[in-house]
C-alpha cells in the first residue's frame, strides 16, 4: 500500500459490500490476507460470493457491525445518514470511498482500465480472458460475473490488472492509468454531472491522463468521441471501429445465430497494414464486435500472439446478464439482460433480431430509476422498434422517492407510438407468470431487462410455465 497505511492487523469494513464493485475490491483484498468484513441491506449472489471465501457479512446496517472496524470503505450509493456510517465518523474511524482504497490496491500493478458509458463490463470480461489464456494471470475486478471463472474479482500473481472504471460519480478519474479503453459516451448519469457537457469533459481529463509508455484505445465509431479526439493535446490514442479511419477496422461481419465471424484491419502508422482474418467471437450484436475489437487493440499492444487472441474470442463463455440464456422450453428462449438505457436496449434487441428475423420476440422491460426514465423517457420510447411485444413492469426506484408525475400509462402510451409496438402494462412478478402461461404459442424469445429485480423475475420463472 503507498498512500493508504494498512495493516494486515487492521479490521476493514466493507459499507454496502453487496454492490457489484465493492465485493469485487473486498474478495481481493481478502485473498491479499487482509481481514474483511461487510454489510448490506439483502442477501445477493455478491454477499454469497464473498461469505464462499470467508468474509463476514452483516445483513442490516447497524452501529454494532462496526465495533471492532479500525478501516471503513465505503459505497457511492452510501448516504450521509447511514447509521455505520455516522458510527464511525463519531469514532473517528478512517473512511475511504471505494476508488479510493482500489486506487491504492493496484498502483503496484500496470493498469488496463475499461470505461465508457456502455459495454465496458463485456470488455473488460474478453481482455481478462485473453490475457489469462496468454498466462499473464491478471488481477481482475469487474461489473459483472464471469462465466468462465464464477466471479467478477480475482487476485492475479501477474503484473497486470484489468479493471472495469465507474464513470458514474467521477471516480475514474482516480485511477491509476497504463493502458484503457474508452467505449462510448452518452447521456448517462446527468443527475451527478448535472449536464451533458461535464460528463463529456470528463472522459476528456480520462483520456488525457494516457502515460507516453501506454495507450489509450478509443472507438472510433462514437460520434461524442470523434469531436473530443480533435481537442485532445495528448496523442497516444489508437481507436477502433467500422469506420475506415479506425486503426483497428472492423470488416466483412458474418452474424450467425451464436456467433459472429469477421476480420481487423490493422493500420498503425510506420507500420505495414495487414488485414487479421476469421476471427470467431462467441457472442452475438453489433456492440459486441466493437467490444470485441477493443480486446483485439489492447492485447495486440500488449505483445500478444493474435492466435491466443483468437482462440479466447472463440471460447468466451460470456458474463452473468449480459444476453444470459437462462433456459430453453418447446422450442422457446428465455434471457436475462442488464440493459436499462436506450442505447443498451436497442443494441441488444438489434443484435436479436439479426439473427431471429422470423421469431416473435418478448421484452419485459422494468425501468431503473425514475431519473433516468424522466430524462430519457423520448429516446426510450423509441427503443423497442426490433420488439414484437414489450411488457412493461412498474420502475425500480433503485432508492430514489416516487416521482408522482411519472404515469406509467402515458409511458407505455409513448413506446407503442414511437416503437410501433403492442404494449401490456404488468403490475408485478405474478402477472409476468399468469401472462407468459396463456399467451405463449411456439418458439417465442422472451427477455428481461433491467437492473433491478427483473433478474430474479426471470430466473424464478424457470419450472413456472
């Protein structure tokens, strides 16, 4: 550790150690031989994870938990009120945002940082498994769970870490950089950076922060991104994309119904071009193959043969809710998606469609965050044009007060003009089930999306219909 002065002695709680990235930092630091332990509100599959490798989890936030604590680290979703957290402040317990201790984590590791407003959680999946199949053993914390090895954390001997960066509250910036990937930006998380500019300024400070011995790897295809790389005074970026001007282009795509086969262009300057050919990514959409392309740039760069690159395209098993099959019944295909935002909707209904032209397909769409749905409520009404039904679950305030001025059935009034789409306002879990059981015919495909309780909906009604 260099700027944060831990023991191993030290007691480090975790507040709201359930999220998705605090269990990641916490189950690292634990297999660093720190002594952890957490709290949160509910039992999750994060709590789970963590309690698998011994971490003490407290269900309930209450000053007690924290009476042997000499460390708290705590969530952005943590607020000022929080009973630990009034507790340890009381007791002049040191307090650390969560950035802030993974800062101090991996300063002694070289960084690939992964940040954009969508599919940084899928990148950061293809990099970590490219380079665990190169024997670099990385450290990995990401968004999501990794199929392939049943987590979203992993403390790594190797000199490399792979980390998906929340651009959500700022903290990116924090971080320390070698090499990263910028996605994409939009408009996302306005209530933190109050307007669009701010967040774009942002991602500019992010980018600038690229060290002359690293790379930052931008795409290319992003219209926001193109219009910061003009005002950019640090050079060292590559970027990537369909478009010509790309220095990784995508060419000649073949979508099939599990996969998708294509070629890279590679054109560095003083360098000869020369086209990569038939690549096999175990994925489908058109996002995926920009993802895709970034892990191709950044471990291309890192000196890694393009046929171990290949070969862990083309076995990647994939990441928890992203387009996850939960299960098949009579010819019928059940998923799971963490799509909450228009972009996210329409690639994934986009990438669905490609390749099910002739098959009816279902969202079950549950809006996160009133916030969200009020200031995207235009673009999310377009965003079920690729759908043939969209049932539509009341929001998931994701802690936020009701807004009494959301209608729902204004909402939904909205998507069936804008998507020309049918849709069916559903009150709960159960109307979901009753629904599904009398109206399916034959070899539908139904997805859920959402990043509230829609998961579970979908997984509960496996052996229910």
């Amino acid at each position: 550790m260099n700027n944060i002065n831990i023991g191993k002695k030290e007691i480090i709680h975790f507040i709201g150690i359930g999220g998705i990235g605090m269990s990641g930092l916490a189950q690292i630091m634990k297999i660093m031989k720190f002594t952890i332990q957490g709290s949160d509100l509910n039992r999750n599959k994060n709590t789970d994870n963590c309690k698998k490798i011994g971490i003490k989890v407290f269900f309930g936030h209450n000053r007690k938990n924290i009476s042997k604590a000499t460390i708290i680290v705590k969530s952005s979703a943590i607020t000022k009120n929080n009973v630990e957290l009034k507790e340890a402040k009381k007791r002049k317990i040191p307090v650390f945002e969560r950035v802030e201790m993974l800062a101090d984590v991996v300063s002694l590791k070289k960084n690939i940082i992964i940040t954009g407003s969508h599919g940084k959680t899928t990148t950061t999946s293809l990099i970590a498994k490219i380079l665990s199949a190169a024997r670099l053993d990385p450290t990995i914390i990401n968004g999501g769970v990794i199929n392939s090895i049943k987590t979203n954390a992993k403390f790594g001997d190797g000199k490399w870490a792979v980390l998906e960066a929340d651009e959500s509250d700022g903290s990116f910036l924090k971080l320390p950089i070698n090499y990263s990937v910028v996605t994409n930006i939009d408009k996302e998380h306005l209530d933190y950076y109050k307007n669009y500019e701010n967040l774009k300024s942002a991602f500019t400070k992010f980018i600038e922060k690229t060290p002359a011995i690293g790379k930052s790897i931008i795409c290319e295809d992003d219209l926001e991104l193109k219009k910061i790389l003009k005002s950019i005074n640090n050079k060292n970026y590559l970027t990537y994309g369909f478009n010509s001007n790309a220095n990784y282009q995508i060419l000649n795509p073949k979508y099939n119904t599990t996969n998708i086969v294509f070629n890279i262009r590679v054109k560095i300057h003083g360098s000869k071009n020369k086209i990569l050919k038939n690549i096999n990514l175990n994925l489908i959409g058109k996002h995926n193959l920009l993802n895709a392309a970034a892990s191709i740039a950044i471990c291309l760069n890192l000196g890694i043969k393009i046929n171990v690159i290949k070969s862990s395209l083309k076995k990647f098993s994939g990441v928890q809710r992203r387009l996850s099959l939960i299960f098949k019944k009579n010819q019928r295909e059940f998923y799971d998606d963490y799509a909450h935002h228009p972009t996210e909707i329409c690639s994934v209904l986009d990438g669905l469609k490609k390749i099910n032209r002739k098959r009816k397909i279902i969202t079950i769409f549950q809006p996160h965050r009133y916030s969200r749905v009020n200031s995207l409520k235009h673009e999310f009404a377009s965003s079920f044009l690729n759908s043939d039904l969209v049932l539509l679950c009341p929001i998931y305030a994701a802690g936020e007060k009701k807004d009494k001025s959301y209608k729902d059935n204004t909402f939904a009034k909205m998507i069936a003009k804008k998507s020309n789409v049918q849709v069916i306002k559903i009150n709960n879990e159960l109307e979901i089930r009753k629904y599904l059981k009398k109206n399916l015919i034959k070899d539908e495909i139904v997805i859920g999306m959402g990043a509230g309780s829609i998961s579970k909906w979908m997984n509960d009604l496996k052996g229910r219909i």
